[in-house]
C-alpha cells in the first residue's frame, strides 16, 4: 500500500494574521493531513505596480485595488515562519511554503529548515528562479499549470542542471543534463510533479486527471494533483487514479475576505476529504486478480456445486434430467456438467446430493 501525502494549502487564507494562521495549522493537524502550506513573498518582488489581478481575485477582493496592494495585505511576516515552524512541529504535522522570489527562497531553506520546496505553476518558466530551487538540494515538488508538456521537460532540465552543480547554464546545457543519465537518475530521486489546472475554482471536466497518467508515463517521476475543483469528488478521485500527492486548499471560513476563500474547503470537509483518501489508498491494494483470504469463506456459500435433482441409482447414467446445480459450492464444479453427461453413476443418490467425481472406481 503507498501512502498518498496531503497536502492543506493554507496559502494567503491567513489574510495576514498570525492567529489565523495558527488556527490553520490547527485545523490541518486535526483533518489528518500530512503537511499544511502557506506562502512565501514580498509583494514588491512579485509583481509590478501594474500587474493586473487575475478575473477570479477581481470577484473575490476589492476590484479597485492593484494586484500588488492586494498582496501586500497577504503577506506572512517572516518572524511568523518560525513561530509556525515551531507551532507545527508540537502538532506533528509538516511546515511548507511556496516561495515567490528568491530571497524568500533563501529564507525558507536557511532560517526556516523547510525539508522540501513547491514549485508553484506561474514559475514553471522562471528558470533562474527554478535553478535557485535546485542548487539548495532539496526535494522539490513542481506544479505544471498551464504548462505544455515541452515546458515541464525544460523545467526539468534546469533542475537536473542545478542538482548535478553543473556549470554555464543555458537552454543547450539544461537539455544535455536532462537528457543525462546523471541528470534522470537525481530527478528521480528529488522530483515529483502536480498535474494542475490553473482556473479558480476548476470545473470538473477541465481537470483532466487523465494527465497525471501522462505526466508520470512521460517523465519516469512520481505524479500527484494540486486541485482547484469545489468539493471533495475530484481530489478523492486522484487518489483512487494513483496521485502520490493530493494538495487542496482550505479555509476556516468560505466567506471571510480574500482571494482563495472561496475555493477552499472549511474544516470538516478537509477532514472529510483526508479521511476519504485514506480509505481509497487502502482499497487501491494490489493488482493481482486472485481470491483473497477473506473471499474463501463466502466462496463457498455462493457458489454452486452439482448435485442431483432427481433419485439417481448406482449404474444410471447423468443427464439433463438428473443433474443441477445448487448451492453450496463444496461439491462438484459446475462447469464438469458436460463431462458427466452420459457417465455411468457408480454410486446412488438422493435429491439435493451433491454428486462426487462421477468417474468409476478404478
């Protein structure tokens, strides 16, 4: 059985209070989940003053405010990393952040301790900042929203390029390294990738789950999902498909101000969510199609045996007219009815007998 790893995406749901972000923590430990995640940036490194808000932030924050006054009133102080470093290791549950720039980068990995980093989709071509991920060693999880399948593989190429310490980075150099044998080998054992579909909330016939298939298929790296969708449906449905990861976001509340509230899980549905995975990891058991020990004793009772449906005396011969077939399955097989028919009984038997071999004695 493999362990599905979860993910609760805190993200900017703290709205930028340490107390909620607290109660976030919280919440994540109590549903089950693996892992709780928040964000990592200083706005004015994010994004320029003109950057426009994605059609999603425009409904859900004050449509009249920039991008970067939004972010601004999204930011986790950074003394706050620590304090929820420290809260969430009391609460045995792992601290993640996704780092934006790369000084936030530096943070996480030297003061904070982070023991692995997300690559979020909207840097998937950020190759200097994916080289930044790389060169610190760590585990690096890669969400591939929006990407094409040529970007993952470039992506992957700056990767392998920064973990092998590789010098002179260009697009020739990345590729080389990918396409080395050194370069796959530490891919497989730093690397995993999300499949993701970038639109907030996701419809469910946009999130293609098919493609965490094609990305484990195509890469030779564990695959897992990072889901927008409302509701619990999909993300339980990447488990049962195989993800390694499942990462979702939550909230304490669907109606509190912010960009990511709305699609997010409340508690009890991201306690709902973990519980149900858990059960899908379990059932996804193994592939082999073999009765299981469990199975033996309903065989028994279900299944049907031979026996004989009128008197049949010792030299009669089986027929059509003798035989049926009835619970239970101790007895004969069914599937000898053929061979019987026209053999020579070499014993007697009354209704509902179970017939033996039907061969004569030796």
């Amino acid at each position: 059985m493999s362990r599905v790893f979860i993910i609760a995406e805190a993200g900017v749901n703290h709205n930028g209070d340490l107390e909620t972000a607290m109660r976030l923590v919280d919440v994540a430990a109590a549903a089950g989940a693996d892992a709780v995640k928040f964000q990592t940036f200083k706005a004015e490194k994010l994004v320029t003053q003109t950057a426009a808000k994605a059609d999603y932030q425009k409904h859900t924050t004050d449509a009249s405010e920039s991008q970067l006054d939004m972010l601004r009133k999204l930011e986790l102080k950074y003394e706050f990393h620590l304090l929820l470093r420290d809260y969430c290791r009391s609460r045995a549950i792992e601290f993640l952040s996704t780092a934006f720039d790369i000084d936030s980068l530096r943070f996480l990995v030297d003061e904070v301790g982070v023991t692995r980093l997300k690559i979020p989709s909207g840097e998937i071509t950020n190759g200097p900042f994916l080289l930044a991920h790389a060169e610190t060693g760590k585990d690096i999880i890669v969400s591939t929203g929006m990407a094409t399948m040529g970007e993952v593989e470039t992506a992957l190429g700056v990767l392998a390029f920064g973990y092998l310490g590789w010098s002179q980075p260009g697009l020739a150099r990345f590729r080389e390294a990918y396409a080395s044998a050194q370069g796959q080998s530490v891919l497989r054992q730093k690397v995993t990738l999300l499949h993701c579909t970038s639109e907030y909330p996701t419809p469910p016939e946009h999130a293609h789950l098919r493609a965490m298939d094609t990305l484990a298929q195509a890469f030779g790296l564990p695959a897992g999902y990072s889901d927008h969708t409302e509701g619990l449906a999909v993300p339980i449905a990447a488990a049962a498909r195989g993800a390694v990861l499942i990462e979702k976001h939550f909230t304490l509340d669907r109606s509190l101000k912010g960009p990511d509230h709305q699609v997010s899980l409340e508690p009890d549905e991201l306690k709902q969510m973990v519980e149900a995975v858990r059960v899908v990891e379990h059932a996804l058991g193994s592939p082999l199609k073999v009765p299981q020990p469990v199975e033996l004793k309903t065989r028994d009772v279900a299944r049907k045996s031979l026996v004989a449906a009128e008197v049949i005396a010792a030299g009669d011969a089986f027929s059509v007219e003798n035989l049926a077939c009835k619970r239970p399955g101790t007895g004969l097989s069914p599937m000898e009815y053929w061979r019987l028919l026209g053999v020579v009984s070499p014993q007697s038997y009354q209704v509902d007998d179970l017939i033996a071999s039907g061969r004569e004695p030796q």
